[in-house]
C-alpha cells in the first residue's frame, strides 16, 4: 500500500476491517457509485479503489472528481458507451498480467443502464474472474420509497425517444403485471407521462422519484391519469433525472375461481351458505374451507 492509500485510511478508520478480506489480483472489480449524495459510497468500495491499479470509467471528469472528494488518485482508462469493445480489449490484457481494475459508471452501478456490459461480458469470456461491489441503485432507491406492493418488478430503463417506438414498447408492456421501472431525462418526462397515461389504463398509481439522494429530492404518487398535471404544475419538476415506476396490471381473474363462484351463486339460491361451500368443493375439487369464506361474501352481498 502506497503512503497516500495510507492517509486515505488514516482518514477512515472504519475501513481497517475492508483491509482484513481478500481482494484476488487478475480481477474486475465492479464498484457501485453514488447516484447524488457523495455519501452513499461504501467502506468496501473505497477500499478497492484505493487498492486498484486502474479504474475504468464512463467519464473520466466526473471520477476523477469523485475520487478527489476522498483523496484517492488512480490511472483512470476511458470506458464508455463509444469505445466500450476496444475498452474490453485493453483491460483484458491488464487483468491478464495479474492487475486488478475497477469498472465504475457515472453514477449508479456499471452495465445497468450506463456502459459496462460488454466489458464485464469480455472479461469473462477471457476467463478472468469479476467481483461485483454492490451500492447505490436509482431503480431500487426509487422502489423501496414507493410504497407499491409487489413483490416483482419489471425493469426498462430508458424508453425510446421517438413517438411510435415507446408506443410499441409500452404497449407490449400493458399485460405486465409486475411494477414497471422506467429512467427518465428530464426534458422527455412529460411526453413520458402522457405516453404512459395514453398506453395504460389512468387508475393506476405511478410514482414520480426525482433527484434522488440530492438536495432536491423529490418522491410523488398519484394516479396515472394526475400525472402530466403535477409535472406541469412546477417547471422545477422538468429538471433532474427521473425514475418512474408505474403499478403492475391487475392479475387476471383465474378461470377455475370464476367457475366455482358460479356454481357457488346456483348454489346458495336452493342451500344454505355451508351446504352450498361442501357442494362447490366436490363439484369443483377446491378448498372447501375457500369457498365457504367466499359463499359467506356472497350471501352477505
């Protein structure tokens, strides 16, 4: 370890425990960065980015910034969306001679969304080994603020920027009945809104997350047919990168409930509720103790 990655960690004193784990050379170190707050950056990824030999980096204005705020200084390789394949090639031939790199985006985690991809995907077709760093990610930010209730989610990403093309995909989408997650520039996030609110139908709950982890955070939920509405109310809400999550579609009525509420109702017209439950169970094979809550409900009805 260098004397500057030394006062690097003087500063840090928590991270001797990152010091105490095995960090393999010949490696491709995938490190999670902060999508706003400078903070959100973990011990363990400061740690092998103090450890590295190299960084590989969307930008490498905005990693060299990001490295300043906490001392470190690394070699910094280009490895963006233009060059990504040629990028591949060189850091190949790097892990190859025993390095270990780090692959970082602008923000957020490499190959979701942001380049990254392809280069992890060379590295290991060369049969080299890739160690993600887990951290901040705008789509699981923005979900875990939501409050929707689904055990699923649907990423996207970026929608088409042409009318036609984001019709086709959201239209392919309709079905879907997990949470949609979608990013959004902030100059298209009207024309999103009212794509949305045309493809799918307006009661659904969508959740606007806006500069997420920065000073001006903002997280909104309405339905979808309020959507354009709000943006529009504030031109501050055409600023800043957006996530967008949109409420699954509603789960399609199971063919076998709507026979047995049937029989249920033809039922309950000639017996009683527990007559009418014990008939349906052996006429249909469902749970007799079901159908006799549901025989209750629609009796009560």
């Amino acid at each position: 370890m260098t004397v500057q990655e030394s006062s690097v960690l003087a500063t840090l004193p928590v991270l001797g425990e990152t010091a105490l784990q095995t960090y393999p050379t010949a490696t491709l170190y995938v490190v999670a960065t902060p999508i706003g707050n400078v903070t959100d950056i973990t011990l363990r990824s400061l740690h092998v980015l103090t450890l590295v030999d190299a960084i590989a980096c969307e930008d490498t204005r905005n990693t060299a910034h990001l490295l300043q705020r906490f001392g470190i200084h690394k070699p910094l390789v280009a490895a963006h969306m233009h060059n990504e394949r040629e990028a591949a090639e060189v850091l190949v031939r790097r892990l190859q001679a025993g390095e270990r790199i780090a692959l970082v985006s602008d923000a957020g985690t490499p190959g979701v969304s942001d380049p990254g991809a392809k280069i992890v995907d060379a590295v290991i077709a060369a049969g080299l080994r890739v160690v993600p760093l887990p951290g901040a990610s705008a789509a699981i930010t923005a979900l875990s603020a939501s409050g929707l209730v689904n055990d699923q989610f649907h990423f996207v990403g970026f929608l088409p920027a042409k009318g036609k093309q984001r019709e086709t995909v959201l239209n392919g989408l309709r079905g879907v009945t997990a949470t949609l997650v979608f990013y959004e520039a902030p100059h298209r996030i009207v024309d999103c809104a009212q794509a949305l609110a045309t493809a799918f139908e307006p009661t659904r709950q969508v959740v606007f997350a806006r500069e997420l982890t920065k000073l001006f955070e903002e997280i909104h939920r309405c339905p979808l047919a309020e959507a354009a509405a709000w943006l529009q109310a504030d031109a501050h809400r055409e600023k800043g990168e957006y996530v967008v999550l949109l409420e699954g579609a509603p789960e399609a009525a199971d063919a076998g409930d709507a026979e047995a509420e049937r029989i249920l109702n033809i039922l309950l017209a000639e017996c009683s509720v527990k007559q009418a439950a014990s008939l349906a169970a052996q006429i249909t094979g469902r749970k007799k103790n079901a159908l006799y809550e549901r025989a209750l409900a629609l009796k009560g009805a």
